[in-house]
C-alpha cells in the first residue's frame, strides 16, 4: 500500500507526463529542455513535501500509539487502585507468618488439634502451634519428606518421599514406621476418611510442559491399606504434582482425581473397586485443584474460578469469581460453609459456600507468586496458607454474616 506522499509523487509524475506530452508538439526543440527542468524541479518539490507529510504522519501515528497506551495504562492503574482498596477492605488479621524458616509450600491444619504440620525444606515435617512456635521435628533417617497429611483423627501422621517411600507417625510416640514404597517420588497422599485407608500418587519420571502453568507429570496413583501397605486398585493420568489434584470423600465413599491432556475433568472413583463413578466437566478448561466438604456432598474444583459440584446431582451449584490467576488449593472449613483457595495471582481467598461472596483475603508479595497449600484450623478460627518460597501465613478465619 503507498503512502500518502507516494501517491503526490506519481500524480505529479503522470501530470508532468501529460505536459510534456501537450508541449512536445507545438514547442520548439529548444524550449523542451527548459520545460524538462521545469517540470524536474516540481517533482523534486512534491518528493520534498511527500517525505514531510510522511514524517508528519509519523508523528501523528506515533501520537496515538503514546495515547492509547496512556489510555491502557490510566485503566491498569484504575484496576491496581481497585484492587488495593479491595485487599485493604479484605485483608485478613495475621496471627503469625514465616520468615526464613526453611519451609516449603506444603502444610495442614490438624483437624483436632491447634496445630500445622508443615514439610521443611530439609526433608523434615515440622509440627508447630497457629503462633509458629515448633513443637516437634519429625525425620526418618535419610529420607526427605515430599508431601504428608494427617489421619481424621489427628493421631498420626502419614508421610510420601523423594525416594518413594510411604512413613506412617505415631505422633504422640513420635515413631515412625514404614507402609509401604512406589518405584517413584510420592507427590500426594490423603486419607480415605475412617477407612483405615489411604491414596497415593507418583510421578513416574517423565514430564512434560502442559496447557497450564508448571510440568505435567505421568503419574501412578493407588488406594491402599494404611496398616499393612496392601494396594487395592490404582489409577494413571497426567497430572501437576505441585498442585492439590488429588482428594477423597471423608465418608469413605469415592477419591476425586484429576486426569490432564486426555478426558479433562474431575473424575470420582468408586473407592471399592476404583471405577469411575462420575466425571465432572465444565467449560473452563482443565482443573488444577479439587476438595471435598466435610458431609461429602461437594466438590469444588479450582481453574481460573471456582466451581461448586453437587455430587449427587452432577450439577454445579455455584460459580465464585474473582481469582485472576490459576487456583491450585482449595479446602473447606469443618462446618463446610466456608472455603478457601490459593491462587497464582499472590492470593488466598476465604469463600461464603451459600452466597459466593468473598469474605476475606491474604495477599502475598508479588504480582503472580502462587499459594498452594491452603486450610482451616480445627475449630475454623484460624486460616493457613503456604506460598513459593516458603513463605507461610496463619491468620484469624472471617466468620459468615449473621442470618437476617
């Protein structure tokens, strides 16, 4: 496409043509060169104002290019302000939070007792009270913890490490003892209620860079029994092992997993024979993140928003927006009328299960630092959540507004 000037410039070309054309009859041959230079000299002119104008509208279109990235900017920095006064106006009372106290991101509430366990960047789990105090340090040998929860009771402690290993505590003993093993690094365990038993998952080596942030891994994943290390059935998949993929109902029901690339959706599997019982999808893209309410009547499921599943419908009950990025840990309060998620946008946010609303927040440094072990105290007083970096957070619960 030409320029403005480029046009100016063949249309004097064509004029000067067409002049010369006219004279060239009726002029005498001296004149011709003087007509020639004449006409040289225009188009020298034009070709001087073409490239003027070519500049000029540089200017301009560099003019609107400043101005609409003011624009765009002015509106980023309208959002920004919105979203201060949102985390000012949300902000929740912060008990205690970590600083270089060599933690990871994966930490539990206790479900009975005023206490997290937290796995430690050494490969230790380290018990501690909601002020941060430790009260004890837990290690087996050489091994390095990777991943661990509490059983429903808050008695023991079961444990997955980097060298495959399942470790069962006795927290009162403060012994452990060996459960079980995986040919591969254990990247998620939860207990199956009161069953006695448990679920696992592996990753089996291979990764690969998935539609969502951070690795993909080809996990194996198992339901076993706790006491005796007996596995009953196992299951495969793609999944991100640095996310909460992986649940289980507490009535002993079913287990909620996660399969990545292929059939996306939240699958629950009947815990007897491990056939999938549902499969819960929506429009949003794949999960990343799954819970399940203390009556086992819920699911939540977390991508970009938050989606509440009626388990025994198949429907969703409610979508809660607001998160701008990922969110890859969910957990619900002990009475479940409460959640609270972590998200890849330096958030962690405290939901109203019945309204949607949002009744709280912690806000970590960062534009897009990620928060991915997220959970209510015993009691429900107390919020946990655990960043990158290690950065730890407890703070005081929001409680839910008074009926009218």
């Amino acid at each position: 496409m030409k320029s403005k000037s480029q046009n100016l410039v063949v249309a004097a070309y064509i004029l000067g043509s067409v002049l010369a054309a006219g004279v060239w009859s009726g002029a005498e041959a001296g004149d011709l060169e003087s007509i020639k230079s004449e006409l040289q000299s225009i188009r020298e002119q034009l070709e001087k104002q073409g490239r003027q104008i070519d500049a000029l509208y540089r200017v301009v279109d560099a003019e609107i290019d400043i101005a609409e990235r003011l624009e765009g900017a002015d509106e980023r920095k309208a959002a920004r302000e919105r979203e201060e006064a949102q985390d000012k106006k949300l902000a929740l009372e912060r008990v205690w939070e970590s600083s270089g106290a060599g933690f990871t991101c994966r930490a539990e509430f206790s479900p009975t007792e005023p206490s997290f366990a937290v796995v430690a960047e050494d490969g230790a789990v380290l018990i501690c009270d909601v002020d941060g105090k430790v009260l004890q340090e837990l290690r087996h040998g050489e091994e390095r913890v990777t991943t661990a929860a509490y059983s429903p009771d808050g008695a023991r402690l079961l444990a997955g490490t980097a060298g495959g290993r399942l470790l069962l505590w006795d927290l009162r003993s403060r012994t452990a003892r060996e459960v079980g093993g995986r040919p591969y690094k254990i990247g998620g365990v939860t207990w199956l209620g009161k069953t006695g038993r448990a679920v696992v998952c592996s990753a089996c080596g291979e990764t690969i860079k998935g539609p969502e942030p951070g690795e993909l891994h080809d996990i194996q994943g198992d339901l076993f029994e706790v006491e005796n290390g007996k596995i009953l059935w196992g299951f495969t998949g793609w999944q991100h092992l640095d996310y909460q993929n992986l649940a289980a109902a507490p009535n002993g029901d079913w287990v909620a997993v996660f399969k990545i690339l292929k059939d996306r959706g939240v699958y629950l599997l009947d815990a007897r024979t491990g056939q999938i019982m549902a499969k819960l999808v929506t429009d949003a893209g794949q999960g990343l993140s799954v819970a399940v309410s203390p009556d086992s009547q819920m699911v939540a499921e977390g991508n970009p928003g938050i989606y509440l599943w009626d388990v025994k419908h198949r429907e969703i009950l409610r979508h809660l927006e607001g998160h701008q990025n990922w969110v890859v840990a969910l957990a619900f309060s002990p009475d479940g009328r409460r959640l609270i998620s972590g998200s890849g946008d330096s958030t962690a946010r405290v939901w109203d299960v019945k309204s949607g609303a949002e009744l709280g927040r912690i806000r970590f440094p960062g534009s897009s630092t990620y928060v991915q072990s997220v959970g209510f105290s015993c009691d429900g007083k107390r919020v946990l959540a655990a960043a990158e970096d290690g950065l730890l957070v407890v703070a005081r619960a929001p409680m839910l507004p008074a009926e009218p």
